[in-house]
C-alpha cells in the first residue's frame, strides 16, 4: 500500500501524488472501501482509486537509480517492427495503458521509425502516430522528470543527451 506523499504511476493517467488514503465522503461513496485520492502531477486532476482495484495499474514511481539505468538502457530497446495498422494501434493503447518505461520507449522508437520511413517516402505522419507519440513521450518523460527531480523539458534534453552519447 502506497502512503500520503507518495509519487506513482496510474495506468494512463500517469504521473500522480497521494494526497489521502480514506474512504469516500458523499452520497454516493460506500464507506466500507478505501480509496487513494490521487492529484495528477501535470494536468492537477484529481483521481480517486479503490485501494483494492485490480483493473487499475498503480506502481510506485522510479527511483532515480531506476531511472538513470532505464535511461542508459535505451539503445538496447527494440522497437515493435512492422506490423499491421490495427495490430500495431492495439499495441500502443496496451503499451499506454501498462504504464511500463519500457514500453513507452518502445512506442517512440517505433513511431520515429514510421516517421523517418514515411517522410523518406514524401508522406506526412499519421495522426494516430503523433496521438500515441506524444502520449508515451509525456509518460516517459513526466515519469523521469519526477525521478531524476527536473522539469520534463530538462528531463528531454538530459534523456537526449545520454542516448546519442551512448550511440
């Protein structure tokens, strides 16, 4: 169980704070079930999550050694390869959706590869690309800026940085 305080990552909401761990006041609330009052990190929403709820991924955030090691490890990552539009699409909702680094990283390589072919071929990237492509590059990053304490345009840059000087 997460505490007050605590950064984590839920499902595709991303990057969130604990702000309470209770249940529910109101109405329509049962009492009988705790709930994690979450405030998203970057769009300050508020989300409440069961405690108990295994339909929702919530893990804890990485540590920056964590982070630092994802980092390092990008070069090896493999993109997802060709596939068929449908199938490729799916395997981006359900990278989304695990909220693993690794699995973002995975998205953008693929994506940068799409695009660099595509454009190669005198054709604009797909609008489901760019959605999916920014979608894992504001999970990845607003994930590493919150590990390594920076702001997520920092949090690029230091990214970028690494990569091409393992290259």
């Amino acid at each position: 169980m997460f505490q007050v305080g605590d950064y984590v990552i839920h499902g595709s909401n991303g990057a969130c704070r604990v702000e309470k761990i209770g249940p529910l006041s109101g109405m329509s609330a049962s009492g009988d079930r705790d709930y994690y009052t979450l405030t998203t990190c970057y769009t300050r929403s508020t989300i409440y999550s069961p405690v108990d709820n295994p339909k929702v991924m919530i893990r804890p955030i990485l540590t920056r050694s964590e982070a630092e090691k994802l980092i390092s490890g990008i070069n090896k990552i493999k993109s997802l390869g060709e596939m068929e539009d449908k199938r490729r699409e799916q395997e981006y909702r359900d990278a989304i959706r695990s909220g693993k680094c690794e699995d973002l990283v995975r998205i953008i390589k693929t994506i940068d590869e799409r695009r660099a072919k595509r454009l190669a071929q005198g054709k604009k990237t797909t609008s489901s690309d760019e959605k999916y492509f920014k979608m894992a590059e504001d999970g990845l990053l607003g994930e590493l800026a919150i590990s390594l304490d920076m702001s997520k345009q920092e949090a690029k840059e230091y990214v970028m940085k690494q990569v091409h000087d393992e290259a």
